[in-house]
C-alpha cells in the first residue's frame, strides 16, 4: 500500500535534524526528498550519530520532486544533496550543479507492468502491443524505459497508444481495467504487484535504459568547500556501506523512514526495494567513475539518458557527462587513510 501526505512529509525532515553543538560542528545545508530510498543513507546517518563524527551540523530542506529542488539551487538555498538522475542533468545544464557519486541504480524500478495474465502472451508475440493503450508520465525516466523496451520489440512509439497520466491516475485507471502496460516507478510497481496482480513486463535494467541516482554538489560551494564536501560524501558511503551489509535492519530503518515521510508499503516492498536498487560502496563508485581507458561507466549511463531528455525537450543542450560527473571527492576519499576507513565502515 502506497500513502503519503504533505504534512508527513514535512515531519521527515524533523526527524533528520540531528542535535548539534554551533560550537563543535559547522553547518552544512543538504537538500533531499522525503521518504525514498536514496534518501536513507541521510536518516540512518542522524539514527547512528554519523554527521557528529564528520564535524556536521545538518540542515535539511525537503522538496516534493526533483525539479523544485534544482531550482532551489540557484538562490544557494542549499549546498548538496541526492536528486534522481533527470533532475541532476537538468541542474548540470542550468546551475552548475556536479554529480559526485551515484545514489543507487533505480533502473530495475522503473517498470513497464502488465496484468499477470497478459505476461506470457506479450512476451511471447511482443507486436500485440500494436494499437493497445500505454499509461505512461510522458518525458520521466519510466518514459525512457518505455522507449527502449518498444525498440527491442521492433516497435515504436507511433505502434501504440500513449496516455500521458500522473502516476497515481496511471494506478487508478489500471486498477479499474484500463491500460495494456502501466509504466511505473517505486514505490508504486509495489502498489500494482500487491493490490492488482500486475508483473513486471519489462524495466530499464532488461532494455540497458540505465537510470541511475545522484549524489550532487553545487560547484561553487564544492570549489570554496573541498574538505566537508568530502567528509558529507564520507556519510553517504558509510551509509551505503553500512545497508549492504546489514539488509534486515536496513528494513527497519526503511520503516522508520518511509512513515515518518507519510509512506505505508509493506515489508516485502521494503525487501523489494533493496533487492532491485543496487548500491555501490567507494570502490565501486570509483570503478564506475574511472575514466582509465576512456568515458567511464556512468558516464554511458548517462549519455542514453542525456540523449531522451533533449528528444522530448526537458534539458536542451545537455553537458556532456563527464563535464559534471566527477570523480575527485571520491578520489579525494580514498587518499585519505580516516575518511577511507570511515566511508568504508571499517
């Protein structure tokens, strides 16, 4: 079951504030959304005293979606952050905003669904899609899914029926038998799985339509601020490093975190949620920011991604990926024997 409201919404932020001392520890303002998983790495570092260790008093501002958030950007009223991987080209190409690490994959939770009973059928003569409706939030990751998915049909999109929805009409009007393909991200697939017998027919991770998550950094402050830009990125790994390693209670901290955020889903979609989001710990996020042998990894990723957001107009013009993503905050991490340790949670 999926819930959230505005005022839940607000009270997550109240539960990251962490007690702090002006007089200890400097103040940092860190921009996020409430209750998703990307997020987590923030509260579980308030629950475990984490920003304390790093000499960090946090602030954090709570936007209801990734474009508010960038447009934030350009009056300064925060410093860092995690945003989806849309808004972080947007905010490359419009304020300068750096990318400094990936957040998670979310790629395997942007899904085209489809009622069980029709799964076989698709799949088997995947051109009975022709002339059939797809709800879809035109121009979004899902949307970039969805793309891709048609091009290993041999289909495109003038081949079937788009109705743009928001993806809590997408719900409504598939529940009540409208729509051939839902096209979904989470926490909603969970909805669809639980309450309407709906299966994934085809996600970004089966059409390599990668969406990955952003660790960002405005640019000034990265340049005036390289040391507590390091030690913020230092909590996020430990944070990550930490949820790898202990999957149950990571459930429970979910928990904690989605419900203070105005978000009800069940254990199993909690589960779900960490199974179907990869997390990469500081090698693997250097790994994939390694430009050794030419673009890197997330740099790929994003170059398909860059390429749908200027088809259907979002981000005109959109940088190059590897004039915003950067690897020297990691870098500069693992040169350092304490924040290594740290980030690693040695």
């Amino acid at each position: 079951m999926f819930k959230r409201t505005l005022l839940a919404a607000g009270l997550a932020v109240a539960t990251l504030a962490a007690p702090a001392s002006a007089q200890q520890l400097t103040r940092l303002n860190i921009s996020l959304q409430p209750a998703l998983y990307s997020m987590v790495p923030l509260h579980l570092a308030t629950e475990q005293g984490w920003w304390r260790q790093m000499g960090i008093e946090p602030n954090f501002s709570s936007f209801p979606a990734g474009p508010p958030q960038i447009a934030a950007a350009a009056a300064g009223t925060w410093d860092v952050g995690i945003t989806g991987s849309a808004p972080g080209v947007l905010g490359a190409a419009r304020f300068n905003i750096r990318t400094i690490a990936i957040s998670n994959d979310e790629s395997a939770t942007n899904t085209l669904m489809v009622r069980a009973a029709d799964l076989a059928g698709i799949r088997a003569n995947p051109a009975s899609l022709r002339g059939q409706r797809v709800l879809i939030t035109v121009n979004t990751t899902v949307d970039y899914v969805l793309q891709n998915c048609l091009r290993q049909w041999n289909l495109t999109r003038n081949d079937v029926q788009v109705v743009n929805l928001a993806q809590a009409q997408i719900l409504s009007a598939f529940s009540t038998g409208e729509g051939r393909i839902a096209g979904l991200w989470a926490p909603n697939i969970y909805t669809a799985e639980e309450r309407m017998n709906a299966v994934p027919l085809c996600s970004g991770s089966d059409a390599n339509a990668i969406v990955p998550g952003n660790i960002i950094v405005r640019e000034e402050f990265m340049q005036r601020n390289p040391d507590m830009v390091a030690r913020y990125l230092a909590v996020i790994l430990r944070g990550i490093a930490w949820m790898k390693a202990n999957p149950d209670q990571t459930v429970q901290v979910m928990n904690r975190f989605y419900q203070a955020g105005g978000v009800t889903i069940s254990e199993a979609a909690l589960r779900a949620e960490i199974a179907r989001r990869p997390l990469f710990d500081l090698e693997q996020q250097l790994a994939l920011m390694s430009r050794a042998n030419g673009p890197s990894q997330a740099d790929r990723w994003y170059e398909g991604l860059s390429a749908f957001l200027a088809q259907v107009g979002t981000v005109q013009n959109p940088p190059a990926p590897s004039a915003y993503i950067t690897d020297e905050v990691l870098r500069r991490i693992a040169a350092n024997p304490q924040l290594r340790a740290f980030a690693m949670n040695q």
